[in-house]
C-alpha cells in the first residue's frame, strides 16, 4: 500500500471499475479491460462504458507495445529493417518480409527471379492457413470454447512452423525474403514436405469444421453479432476477410495481380451478412482456396535461381523516389510507403498495419452489444499488437 | 484511370481558385503525387471521393512526412477506388512551418479510415488536423511532450546504470557521474 503523498504526481491511475453519472441514462459504468486480459490477445485495453451489460461506449486504448519500428527503420539500412518486419505481425512473418521486399524492388526497381516467385506464394499462402486456422482457435477460445479448438489449430500450425524452421532457421521470426528474390533455396525434400502438408490440410479443415461451423454454440454466439456494412467498411479503410465478410468483392491478388496470383486459379469468397460469423466463415473458405494456390504452385514451380544475381543487399542505395506498395496480407492490405533521398537508409519508412486501420471501426461493431460480445468481437477482427502498437 | 496532370486540370477547372501542383517522382516506382493547398483540401477530397470517374472511396494510408532542410512538414493520403480498382492517387498537403503553423485539415469526414492514422501522425510528427473529431496521442502516452517521429527529436536522458558501461553506455555514465568513471580509464569487468 502506497501512503497518498507518495503517489505519483499527474491523474491518479483510479479504480478498474467506476460508475459514471449520465444525464440521460442515469448511472452507467465505465470499466477498463486489460491491458492484461486474456481476451485481448496481447497487452490492449478497452475503456468500455456500459448500461447494465449493453456498450453505450467504447474507446480502445494501445500503444503498449510502441517502439517507434518506423524511426528504427530510418536509422539502419535497407536490409537491416528485414527482420524487423518479422515483429510486426509476428505470426505471418512471412508476409511482411513479402511485403517488404516488394516495395523496396520497386523503389529500387529490382526484378525477381521467377522461382524465388512461386516460392513466394507458397510461403504467402502456408502463412494463411497458419494466420486463419490460428483465428478461428482463438475467436473460439474467447466465446468460451475453452481448449479445444485452440489446441487443434496449434497442433496444425506447428506443422507449418516445422516448415519455415527448416527452410528459414527459425520458426517465428523467419527473416527469409530478400530485395530480388528469397535468402536460400527450398531443397525437393522441403518442397515435398511442404506439399504433404498442403494436401493434408483440407482432411483436417474437414474435422475443423465438422466441429464448428455448425455448432449451435459458435452460431448463438456469433450470429448477428457485430454486424459491419459494406459502406462503412470501404470509408473505414478496413481490408482483408473484414472487408469481403462485408460483401466487397475486393482481394489485392485479384486487384493489383503482383508476384504470380494472375496465373493461378482460385475464387474470393464473400460473405452475406457481414457478421461475426460470416467473417469466421470467409476465413475458412480462403483457407481452401488457399489448398488450391498451393496445389497450383507446387505442380508449377520452375528450377532455376532463387536470387537475382545483379541483386544489391548490402549497400542498397536506391535512387531519390518514393513507393507505396502493398500486398494481401492474411489480416489485409499490408502496405510499405519508402521515401529515398538516395542514401543507404530511407528517408521515411511507413507500415501500413492492417490491424491497426481495422481496429478503427471496433466501437461501431459493439455499440448496443453486451460486453461479452465484445470480446467476440475484437476476436474476430484479428489483431496482432505487435503490428497494431508498432 | 486519368493521369495526375489529368486530375490536376480536372481540380483546377472545378476549383479556380485552389492551388494544385503535381509532384514528379523521378524513381522506378513512379507515382507521383498532388500538392494541394489546405484551404481547398476537404473540397477537392470530397470531389475525388465523389466523381463518377475517379470515385476514390478508399483511402488506405495517411502519414506524415518530416522534411526540416525545406521547413515543413507534408501529411501524405494513399486513395484508391474499390468500385473502379485503381490507384493510388497520392494527395499531399503542406503546413506553414514546423513550429507554430502545423495545421492541415483533417480528411477523416471524408474517410473515415483518416481517423486513426491522422491521430498517429499528429502524436508522432505534431500535425494539428483541424477538424479532426478526436484529436488524441494514439501510441505515446497522453503526458508525453515531444514528437519522436520529427527528424530532430532528442531521446530523453533517461540513464540507467548498466553492469558493463560500454560505448554509448559509458558516455553517458561519464555525463551522470564525471567523479566515478573518469574520461579515458575504462573499466573492464
């Protein structure tokens, strides 16, 4: 117990729960959730305000995990900002590295070789399935499915990790996309392991599903429960399965076409409702056209070099220009805007996290809900803190 | 979709009296983008948002840019059409200076997507928008006084003693303590 004139000068921390005096609904309650909570996937918080146990306001709070990776960035080279994408999202580090790599080829105007593409895809794709199986457990996880589903997921994604520890070195943290092409080349074995996962995935969806989608419990919890119109998601910059559980036909593979997406095949799924349901739902149909990709890819890859042998890593200096460039990432539009000044750091460096901009509309989707919904909600929006906070 | 100097003679025909200059991007990337003076800004926004031909329903990036060799700071918005699918058409506005005439308007009645991203560009760069509905700190604590994104920003001197003073370690244990760790004598653990 602090003495009171030992405290800390400046507004005093107050209790976790307070009653607030409200003129028209007479007493509300103001309740702060986390930043420790277990629902909150990370160190975030959520001022909710409440009238009995109906959301009347809600404020998220974040930043606790800040580190300003964007003035890291403008300080080290090029390549030194590599695996610090890795800790942005950091359970699709595989993504970004992407992601990066191809706003600094287009700054630089580097090309790449056609098998350190497909290779692209096949890793872009693996990290999906990791990111949406990983969703649906969690989203379970915080309705109430306590396990179950979780360890599931878990016992997949492991699989996958395996994967990108021995193509990469490191499960997590992968570090693995280079300006102009991929650090090493994936061996047969590995493409074949990778391709054994792949078929086997859709068996497992199979007994995924069979234990979700139509259970009565995920339904009663998710249905019609926040519901997000497809204008307001457009205005709201929201993107990825948010955005076309809304209905907007709108997927950066189909749009912008970058790497090889032109010359696979597969569809965008979309949901009716726009609810929490739909947005698990969309999740689970893009992992089977994610198979799909990933059958194509491997039945196409080419031999050949996994580099471009004119490619510059270390002392990259690209010419004075700038560049946004963005790909589909598995939580949405993950986009890089680079200035050079023609030195061998950028001049500006910007992430354009996905679960930052879909968080915008988080009150939106809960106001008039309970406060367990809430909790749903935030679940089936996906954030990763690590991107959000930055 | 129309070229930027297409867009540009589009404005400054609906506008007469709106400054709108585009900036050339000499890269490989080549986007260059629309300078737009801050008193039109929310017009020629809702103009763009709105025009059957352009429609640039989604704005996906805001940030700021810190150039203190020009003397100003630049807010850049990346918009795209979901209906029509292109982009970006890339608007940047300019405040006066980098001390006391740091405003720009703000777009989030525009898009709605600003309001985040305006609200980190002000906590990181120190651009007011003007009209913004909650202009707030987003990622730095509300106390905090500076902005760390500003190219000039100074790191607080937080020192804290380290077991093994090294390098930069070592020279600001020399700054807190000139009596203890004497300039030139090393200690080695």
């Amino acid at each position: 117990m602090i003495a009171a004139d030992r405290l800390p000068p400046g507004p005093s921390p107050g209790p976790r729960v307070r009653a607030v005096r409200d003129e028209f609904r007479g007493d509300l309650l103001e309740v702060s959730m986390g930043p420790h909570h277990p629902s909150t996937h990370g160190v975030f918080r959520m001022m909710a305000t409440l009238d009995g146990e109906t959301v009347v306001r809600l404020k998220p709070v974040f930043g606790y995990l800040h580190r300003n990776h964007e003035k890291i960035a403008e300080g080290v080279s090029y390549l030194a900002s590599m695996p610090y994408t890795d800790r942005l999202d950091y359970l699709c580090s595989m993504s970004n590295n992407w992601a990066y790599a191809l706003a600094v080829e287009k700054l630089a105007g580097q090309p790449v070789p056609e098998r350190a593409e497909y290779l692209r895809v096949i890793l872009a794709e693996l990290t999906r399935l990791l990111n949406h199986t990983c969703l649906a457990g969690f989203l379970l996880q915080d309705s109430g499915a306590s396990g179950t589903p979780l360890m599931y997921a878990f016992r997949e994604r492991e699989k996958i990790l395996d994967l990108f520890e021995s193509l990469s070195g490191s499960r997590m943290m992968c570090n693995y996309q280079r300006f102009g092409g991929c650090r090493v080349d994936a061996t047969p074995a590995w493409l074949l392991a990778a391709r054994v996962v792949a078929e086997n995935y859709g068996r497992f969806l199979d007994e995924y599903e069979a234990l979700l989608t139509g259970n009565e419990i995920l339904m009663a919890r998710t249905q019609g429960i926040g519901v997000l119109p497809g204008a307001l998601a457009i205005s709201a910059g929201i993107t990825g399965p948010m955005l076309r559980a809304a209905g907007v036909p709108y997927d950066l593979r189909k749009v912008d076409g970058y790497g090889v997406y032109p010359r696979l095949e597969f569809r965008v799924p979309l949901g009716a409702h726009g609810d929490t349901y739909d947005r698990y739902l969309v999740r689970v149909l893009e992992m089977r056209e994610s198979i799909e990709i990933l059958r194509q890819a491997f039945r196409d890859i080419p031999a050949g070099p996994v580099m471009d042998p004119k490619a510059r890593l270390r002392g990259l200096r690209p010419k004075p220009g700038e560049v946004y460039s963005r790909i589909e990432g598995p939580k949405g539009e993950i986009g890089f805007h680079l200035i050079s000044e023609g030195g061998p750091n950028p001049y500006r460096y910007r992430v354009r996290p996905p679960s930052f901009i879909n968080l915008t509309i988080l009150e939106d989707l809960c106001l008039g809900h309970s406060i367990a919904d809430a909790v749903v909600i935030l679940g089936s929006i996906d954030i990763v803190l690590g991107e959000v906070d930055r | 979709m129309e070229t930027p100097e297409q867009i540009r003679d589009r404005l400054l025909a609906r506008f007469p009296r709106a400054a709108v200059e585009v900036i050339a991007n000499p890269g490989p990337a080549a986007q260059p983008s629309l300078l737009v003076d801050s008193s039109h800004a929310r017009a020629i926004a809702e103009f763009l948002r709105d025009d059957p031909a352009l429609g640039l329903d989604f704005c996906s990036n805001v940030t700021g840019v810190d150039w203190p060799a020009r003397g100003y700071l630049e807010a850049v918005y990346h918009l795209f059409s979901i209906a029509q699918r292109h982009g970006p058409v890339i608007l940047r506005l300019r405040t006066a200076n980098r001390t006391d005439q740091v405003a720009v308007p703000s777009l989030t009645p525009v898009w709605r997507s600003c309001e985040f991203q305006e609200r980190e560009a002000f906590d990181l760069f120190g651009l007011v928008f003007a009209g913004h509905p909650d202009l707030r700190r987003i990622l730095m604590w509300d106390e905090f006084k500076d902005h760390p994104m500003r190219k000039d920003y100074v790191e607080p001197d937080d020192y804290e003693w380290e077991p093994t003073p090294h390098g930069d370690v070592l020279a600001k244990a020399r700054r807190h303590f000139p009596a203890a760790a004497p300039a030139g004598e090393e200690r080695r653990p």
